[in-house]
C-alpha cells in the first residue's frame, strides 16, 4: 500500500495522502466509496473480477482502459443497476446491497456518456427538476407528505442550473433546444437534485466537442470537490483523466491491473500494459 502524492502540476483541490491500492478498503473506513473484491459475471463468464478500490469524499478517481476492459459494467455495479456475483459496494462504511432503499439509489448517481438518456425530450428542464425535488422530502417542508414546497422547488431548480453555468431562462426550455455540451451540463444538475454522496461520470465528453469537453469536465471536477463528492470518471481518453484526476485505476479483462496517484502514474506508471496506454497518447502536460 502506498501514500498518494500531491498532484505534480498543483492543480487545485489536490486531496491531503490517503491510503490506496486495491487493498485500500481493508482497514478501517475514512468514508466515501469502497469497492471490496467486486466481481460482475453475466452467463457464467466474469467480466468485473475481485475489483477493490475506494473513493474518499472530495476526491475524484479515474478509471481508464479499451473497450471491454469491463470499467462501464463496475460502474454499473456501482450505481446498482447490475448485481454482484461476489464483494460488496459500501458507502461510508454501510453495504449498499443488492436491493437498495430510495435513499442509496439517490446516494449514487450516474452521469451517463448520451445525456438524453437521463432527460424526458418531452419535458421541459424545469419539469425534469421538478419531478425529482418534488419527491425529496425535507423536514422544513410545509406540504402535505412532507414535500418541498413548489417556489422552493423552483428555486432550487433555478440554483441547480446556477452552479453548471446554465440561466434560469433555461427552466423553460426542451432538451432538444441545447447544444450537447449544454445538456451534459443539465444532465448533472439532475444527477445532483437529490443530494447525492457519490457521482458515477461515464465518459461523460466522449460524444462533445473538444470546444466544450473542457467545460464540462471543469463542473465535474469543481462541484465534485467543493460538494464533498466521492467522483468516479470513466474515460478511455487519458488527457482527460490527467486534467481532473486525483488517482487513476487501469482495467483490463475485468481486472484492475494499477491503483495509483495521478502524478506517480502519469511519470511512472507501475504496469506494462499502463505504460502501453500512456504511449499510446500524445505527450501530456508533466509528462
């Protein structure tokens, strides 16, 4: 097990050292996500096998490998739309299990590669929100059932929007009439509406323009950090998880082949088949 170091390049909000390596989730929990010998298998054959990391609150990790390495089903596991066949997702401490409550599903969130997926076309960005804070309960609340109240929601609404960088003339609007980049950013205001602990980003710039993949990634990185997330970000493109990361995980064949800080892998990676993918990219920044 080995001490993570501050980021090389002093990118803000680089995390004070914490333990890593696949073993990481083996002693006494500091909170925030633990994958424990996580295993998927689908007709018999494993395609995530006895995968161990952790994610700690504020920090974000990012999980690299080619296609089929097995890195967007472990992030299904995550968010628990695929059931284990052995080890555990834990949540500061708690087994999320296979059937989850209401509140572990709203815990983790998924931020998904096509942001149409997460959006109604037929519902306007202000419905979308609304549906989702009209079902979150606060005990402030005034309405019947313990809802928030509708200028409540609107305005929490509104302050979603506010904190991806989106007016609020864009409450009423249809997904449809977004650029990408824009309904990316919509995408994660849902994913945070209900106040989640843990934010899955499945390659979340694939299909954006280069122009907007930095914006995007900004809003992950900056709401992950100041919101106390635990952040994974599935990327097959390595410049992206070097701008954001504070540690990387490389899969392959459903094995998790190297677990280390972002600085030491970007100068020294650990694994042949890291160094293979390292080589495979133009020069980055440090590097």
């Amino acid at each position: 097990m080995t001490e993570p170091t501050a980021r090389p390049d002093g990118y803000p909000g680089s995390p004070p050292a914490r333990p890593a390596g696949p073993g990481a989730s083996a002693g006494p929990t500091l909170g925030g996500l633990e994958v424990v010998e996580a295993s998927v298998a689908f007709a018999g054959h494993r395609v995530v096998d006895r995968v161990s990391l952790a994610i700690r609150p504020g920090t974000i990790l990012g999980l690299v490998g080619e296609s089929g390495s097995g890195k967007t089903t472990l992030a299904r596991a995550i968010v628990g739309s695929v059931a284990l066949a052995g080890g555990s997702i834990r949540l500061d401490g708690s087994d999320l299990g296979r059937r989850r409550s209401s509140a572990e599903r709203r815990a983790v969130q998924l931020v998904q590669q096509d942001p149409f997926a997460s959006l109604n076309p037929l519902l306007t960005v202000g419905q979308v929100l609304d549906d989702l804070l009209r079902e979150e309960r606060l005990t402030s609340a005034t309405e019947p059932g313990g809802r928030r109240p509708r200028l409540a929601r609107q305005q929490r609404a509104a302050d979603l929007l506010a904190l991806v960088g989106l007016p609020s003339d864009a409450l009423g609007r249809y997904p449809r009439e977004f650029s990408g980049g824009q309904r990316q950013l919509i995408a994660i205001a849902r994913a945070l509406a209900v106040q989640p602990r843990v934010l899955v980003a499945d390659e979340p710039t694939s299909s954006l323009d280069v122009s907007v993949q930095r914006t995007v990634l900004d809003v992950i990185a900056g709401l992950g950090r100041g919101m106390h997330l635990a952040t994974l970000l599935i990327s097959h493109d390595l410049s992206v998880v070097h701008a954001v990361c504070d540690e990387v995980a490389v899969m392959r064949d459903g094995v998790l082949l190297e677990l280390a800080p972002a600085g030491r892998f970007f100068r020294h990676p650990g694994h042949p088949y890291s160094r293979a993918l390292l080589e495979a990219v133009p020069r980055l920044p440090g590097r």
